[in-house]
C-alpha cells in the first residue's frame, strides 16, 4: 500500500544494537512516529531488503537515522546507498558521529583485530585457530562475506551527513524531541548541526556538589563508593564531564558512575582525549611541589593519574577514528 507519509530509515553498520534499543526506549512514543513517518527500513525490525532501497528515487527517504561505524567494505556501500537515498542523514549514535568503541580497533593491525578476536580472548574456543576469510566454502557453494577496512570511519569520513546526534546510545527522551521537532515542520537547524543534545557540559546538568577540591589521586569505579551528591571527580574518581556535551541529564553521575564521555567534546576543534586529559590534570593535587620542584610536580602529577589503567581507551573512548592519535593504526598495518 502507497502511503504519503514521509520515509524514515533506520540502518545499523558495525554497532551493537544500543541504538536500536534506544528507539524502542521511547516506548508509546512509537506511536507517535508511526502517526507521522512511514517508518520503512530497519533491519532489526523490519524485513526491506537492500533491493527495495536501491529500487527508490534518490532522496526518497525523508530522514535517515544511521547507527554504527565504517568497519567493513558493506557498511560503507550501504552508507553511500543510503546516503542518496536520503534527504535528511543524521550520524546517530557516538559510533556513526566519531567511530566510537569500535574504532577503538584502529590503534590495532587488522591481523592482531582478528587475532584477539578469534584466537586470544580467554572466552574463544578455536584449537584450529580459524580466521574468518571473505570467502568460504559451504555445501551450498560458495559463501562471501564483506572484507575490513583498513581503518575503522566515522560515517562523515565517507559520506556528506547532515546532523550528528551524539550518545552511546543518544536518549530516548532526546529521540522523541527530535523527531516531534521534524514531524511539526519547524524549521530545521542549520545542516552540520549536533542535534539531540546541548552546548553546555554534562556538570552543568549535574545534580552532584562541586566544593573545589583536588583529588589526591585517579582511582577506578570498583575502587571505593563514592559519597553522595559530591562531584565525583573531586573524590577521584575518572569523571570527564565537564568537557563532554550534555544532553544526557548527566545520566551516569546521577546513578553513581563517572560520565565516560559518550556525547562527545563540547569544543569540536579540540582532540577530545587532550581535552579530557587536561580537564583531569587541573582537577588532581600534585602535592606540595606546587611552583617548587618542577621533577617533584610532575612525579606528583604522574602519581595522581596512575589510576588511569588505559589511557587510550579513556580519554578516546568514542572518537578514535578522528583524533590526532587516529593514524596510529596506518603506522599498525
Ligand atoms: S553508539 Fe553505543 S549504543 Fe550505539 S551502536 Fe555504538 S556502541 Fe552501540
Ligand atoms: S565532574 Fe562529573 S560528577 Fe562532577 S559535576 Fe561534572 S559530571 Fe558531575
Ligand atoms: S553521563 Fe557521560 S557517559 Fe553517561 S550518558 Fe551522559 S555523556 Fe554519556
């Protein structure tokens, strides 16, 4: 049946499905983007096919909501095809806006990726040490599967994207207000935009005190309960909230757990590792050195961040695939 509803896509590439869970988060609310969309691709939920894509006028799809990283050469075919066939492309999700935890996997060889996967991670069970290949063969015949790129992308790395909408995974409450702001016809912001969050630190939603003190050292979550209604950057723990957008109502402090970062840099020039780093640095004591001993302050400061166990995986967590770090993997392979 033709409908004269406007199409709404949803599309996951190398991403866990968070995204995906994020949308059925906003419960009833579904109905209301059914009343509005004609909601028509979305592999975890409906069965269209790639041909019924590629079968549809260029910018057919009203909006397309595009989760998950460029890890394989499939994820990249279907963000070009989706791409033109779309009006609207919204990089959604912190894995589509800035590569995410998979892109983690670009300080890695492709060889040592599959390695860890398949063979070394103590959970495998592989005595034969089989890697998949592009191609195998079934009974049936001939099976392909899509290869690697050599780096894991950020969707606006290979295609034009219209709006990012940062999270892992974006809200749901920021969900509903996106699509009710597009289904009104208000006018829409301005095409590069970061939607679905705010241009204010996640410590400006914080509910938890801030009484300026400086942490003696960096400890980890498991390491100690924090106290109550008290920043927990103050009391040590590795809180990079005040240099990560807000949106999120500051979810993770609020239940007890210092913000990773998900919603990306608030300053979108910045390498938001650096950024993060020196946010934590001017937040530790270095000890009584201080304007003294220039080799006492730094093994003061170095004392104070030797909780951080993987620096790489902390203070980059989400944005791998653009920061100055990023090329490392070039040096890898
Ligand atoms: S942004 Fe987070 S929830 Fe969404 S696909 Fe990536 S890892 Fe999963
Ligand atoms: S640093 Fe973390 S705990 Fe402290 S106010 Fe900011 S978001 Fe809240
Ligand atoms: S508090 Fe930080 S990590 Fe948690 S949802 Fe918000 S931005 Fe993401």
């Amino acid at each position: 049946m033709t409908t004269q509803k406007p199409k709404l896509a949803m599309y996951w590439a190398a991403s866990c499905g968070g995204c995906e869970v994020s949308l059925a988060n906003i419960h009833e609310a579904i109905l209301e983007v059914d009343a509005h969309f004609d909601f028509m691709f979305c592999p975890c939920l409906l069965d269209t096919k790639k041909k019924d894509i590629e079968a549809l006028p260029d910018g057919d799809i009203f909006l397309t909501l595009f989760n998950g990283a460029l890890r394989t050469e499939e994820n990249l075919e279907m963000a070009t095809l989706l791409r033109r066939k779309s009006r609207l492309f919204v990089a959604f999700g912190s894995c589509a806006a800035t590569g995410g935890i998979p892109a983690l996997a670009n300080h890695h060889g492709i060889a040592d990726v599959l390695e860890t996967a398949f063979c070394s991670v103590p959970s495998i069970d592989n005595p034969e040490r089989l890697i998949p290949g592009t191609t195998c063969q079934v009974p049936d015949g001939e099976l392909e599967l899509p290869a690697f790129l050599t780096r894991v992308l950020a969707l606006h790395e290979a295609v034009p994207v219209d709006y990012t909408m940062p999270g892992c995974p974006p809200e749901s409450e920021q969900i509903i207000a996106v699509v009710r702001h597009v289904a009104s016809g208000a006018p829409l912001p301005p095409s590069g935009a970061q939607i679905g969050c705010t241009d204010r630190a996640v410590c400006d939603e914080c509910p938890r005190e801030k009484r300026t003190t400086l942490a003696s050292r960096l400890i980890r979550p498991f390491e100690a309960l924090p106290e109550p209604g008290w920043c927990l950057v103050e009391q040590g723990f590795l809180c990079v909230g005040s240099s990560t957008r807000g949106g999120c109502v500051a979810l993770c402090p609020t239940a007890n757990m210092p913000c990773t970062g998900c919603y990306g840099s608030l300053d979108q020039s910045a390498d938001p590792g650096a950024t993060a780093l020196a946010t934590l640095v001017a937040a530790v004591d270095p000890g009584s050195a201080v304007g003294v001993d220039e080799t006492a302050l730094l093994a003061g400061l170095k004392d104070a961040l030797s909780g951080v166990a993987d620096p790489l995986g902390t203070f980059y967590r989400y944005s791998l695939s653009e920061t100055v770090v990023a090329d490392r993997a070039k040096e890898v392979e």
